[in-house]
C-alpha cells in the first residue's frame, strides 16, 4: 500500500513574516528530527502579494530551506467571488488539483502564519493518517509564543481548556456547539477539496461555514487529533477585540446564510451566539445591583453569575496548567487573576461591539511581535506534550 502524503499548509496574508517563517521552520526542523512518521510530507507557503511584498528575502530563503511558496495572483477570482483568506484556501484547493494532490492518500494539515508543531503534533498526525477511519481531525491549541502575561495573553489560556468541551461537541452528531479552529486541523485532501472554500464575498469565519458543509456533506466523519499546536495570542486588548469581532461576524454570517446551513444547526449556533451576547447585561446586571443594593436581585443573578464566574476561574487554573510547562516568564498569581479578569471583559463587550461595527479584513490581527517585546526572550515548543 503507498504511502500517505501529508502536505503542512501555511494559509495566510503574509504580512507577519517572522512568525510564519517560526511557523514554517517548526515543520522543517520537527519532521527531521521525528522518527517512524508514517507518512511523506509537503510544505506549502501560501501567501498574498502584499504579504511577500513585505520581505522578499527571507521568503526566497524559506523556499530555499525547502518550502513550496505560493504567491496568489493578483487578478485570481473564485467563482462566487470569495474575498479574505477564503480566496486563498480556494485557489490552494485548486492548485492540488492541478497537481494531482487531490485523492483519499493525501491530506492537509492547515497552519496559520503562527502556528508551530512539535514533536507531539508531528506524531498525532501521523497516527490520525494511519488509522484513516475519520476525514477531519482537530485538536487542541496552546498560546505559549511569545508570552507576556498581558491580559490578552492571560485569556488565552481559557481557550486552551476549552478545546475540550469543543472537541468533544466536534466528533459528536450534530456538533450542538459554534467552535471550530481555522488551524491546527487535518483534512483529507479529496474531501476538503469536494466542499470548497468558495462562498459570497467575504466570510468572516470561513472555518466554520467549511465545518458545517463537511458536516452536511459527509456526516461525523471529525475525529480527534492528538498532540497540540503551537500559537500566540493577541499582543494587546485592543486586536483582541478586533480579533473577537471577526468571531463573532463570523457567526452572524453564517446564521443569515441559512442556504447553507441546517435549520437545526442554525438554532445551536443562534443559541451559542445569544449566551455570548449575553454576557455583557449579566455583569452590568451584576454590578447594577451591588452598587445600588438591590438586594433579591443580587441573589437572583448570583445563582447564575456564581456558576459562571467558578467555571471561568476554573477554565484559568486549568488552561494554565497545559501551558505552564510551555512558558519561560511566569507572572505572579495576583498579575495573572488580574490580568484575567480585563481579558474576560474584553472577551464579554466583543460581541456588542461586533453588533456595532462592520466586519473588517484588518481584524487578522498582527503576528510578529512588536518591538516594544523584542527584549523578551521568546519560548519555543521544544519538548514533546
């Protein structure tokens, strides 16, 4: 029987070049160094014009190093007009193809421009491949890159727990949650090519509109993908919430287009979008009553503000023990449930702000880190999960 092809695709504008090229070099050094893989591997760069524009160079020595670097072309159009990174997914889909890359022994492991592997990821890739029973794979992603402790930073280890709620609903029936990552996820390459990335003008959340039309397709065919990949948050609150945004009209885009969308799914995703929005007026609700001494409404929000603030404080403890091997600058306790605490509101005033504002192709926040970090030590994934 031949051999599996896994090709690791850094999907992206471009304009981030050191992080992508970490990303890049995370592959090149791991898949050298990890014996017994399973499986023959690619390494495609596929980047915007501006985003090479930004430093020739250093793309020229990544295609050196070994990576295949793919500049779209300008004047590329997909049929339905897809706008954003969905146009670049689009054309990669039909560069496979053209290359004959497109067949249940090949598969496609999808990377941001910041998202490293190790050893571990290397590994699940290679067992998910093997055992080829399931068509889509996902797992968890930790944020230690570049980390600070910032309250953006601090948030960021919520997400990490919370994968696993998330994978859980994934390789379930019915996938009853809106969570899916735009990276850190295989596919195999005959079946994500058969979707499509194609859609109507932009799409905020092009991850979540192809999870729902694999799911529509296929059926549960997700599986679990073992060992984590390796990112950064957002370097301030301020493109936390511009990255929120883009979440968030992510949703709504998907909810409006019903065409697409099961009518049992669009209630689950209406669901998940309304406890998110529903934040906000529970803390205003929360601090209305303390600050005015309403007590019975006090103790009626309490019953249900008491839960949520014990998972949340539960979802930092146990983010941070994933991530704290991962970490070179460990802040106090206190800095940390401080920090905690500005990044969970700027997490509960997204979706109000999204509501407010139209979705934006800047909200794919910047990567590299700002040079207002550059005297810190940055922390590399070097040991197997």
């Amino acid at each position: 029987m031949s051999q599996p092809t896994v090709i690791f695709q850094v999907t992206a504008i471009g304009d981030s070049p050191h992080a992508l090229a970490a990303s890049v070099r995370s592959v090149l050094y791991w898949v050298r160094r990890t014996p017994k893989l399973r499986y023959r591997y690619l390494l495609w760069l596929v980047v915007e014009p501006q985003g090479y524009a930004t430093d020739p160079d250093l793309y020229e020595s990544l295609r050196r190093e070994g990576a295949v670097v793919m500049v779209i072309p300008t004047d590329y159009r997909t049929r339905r007009g897809t706008s954003g990174k969905g146009r670049a997914l689009q054309y990669a889909t039909e560069e496979r193809v053209r290359r004959g890359l497109s067949d249940p022994l090949v598969w496609v492991y999808h990377q941001d421009e910041e998202t490293c592997v190790g050893q571990d990821t290397l590994e699940g890739i290679s067992e998910f491949v093997a055992q080829g029973d399931r068509l889509v794979g996902t797992g968890v992603i930790l944020y230690p890159l570049d980390w600070v402790g910032s309250p953006s930073h601090v948030q960021e280890l919520t997400r990490s727990f919370d994968d696993f709620r998330v994978l859980d609903s994934m390789t379930a029936a019915g996938n009853p949650t809106s969570g899916f990552h735009g990276s850190h996820f295989l596919a195999r390459a005959d079946v994500e090519d058969a979707i499509g990335w194609d859609a109507d003008g932009y799409v905020p959340g092009e991850d979540l509109l192809f999870e729902i039309r694999v799911r529509r397709e296929f059926g549960s065919v997700f599986g679990l993908l073992r060992g984590f990949a390796y990112e950064k948050g957002a370097f301030s609150m301020h493109d936390q919430l511009h990255q929120r945004r883009r979440w968030v009209h992510g949703v709504l885009y998907t909810l409006r287009h019903s065409n697409e969308v099961p009518a049992r799914r669009r209630a689950m995703l209406a669901y998940s979008a309304l406890s998110w929005f529903s934040a906000f007026p529970s803390v205003v609700v929360l601090v209305a009553s303390a600050a005015f001494r309403y007590g019975p409404l006090l103790v009626a929000t309490g019953v249900f503000t008491g839960f949520i603030w014990t998972s949340m404080v539960f979802a930092y403890v146990e983010g941070y023990r994933l991530h704290r091997r991962y970490i070179a600058r460990r802040p106090s306790l206190l800095r940390i449930a401080l920090h905690g605490v500005l990044g969970a509101l700027v997490d509960v005033a997204a979706p109000w702000y999204a509501l407010a504002t139209h979705p934006s192709k800047g909200d794919f926040i910047p990567k590299d880190r700002p040079t207002s970090h550059a005297h810190r030590r940055p922390t590399v994934p070097t040991v197997p999960a």
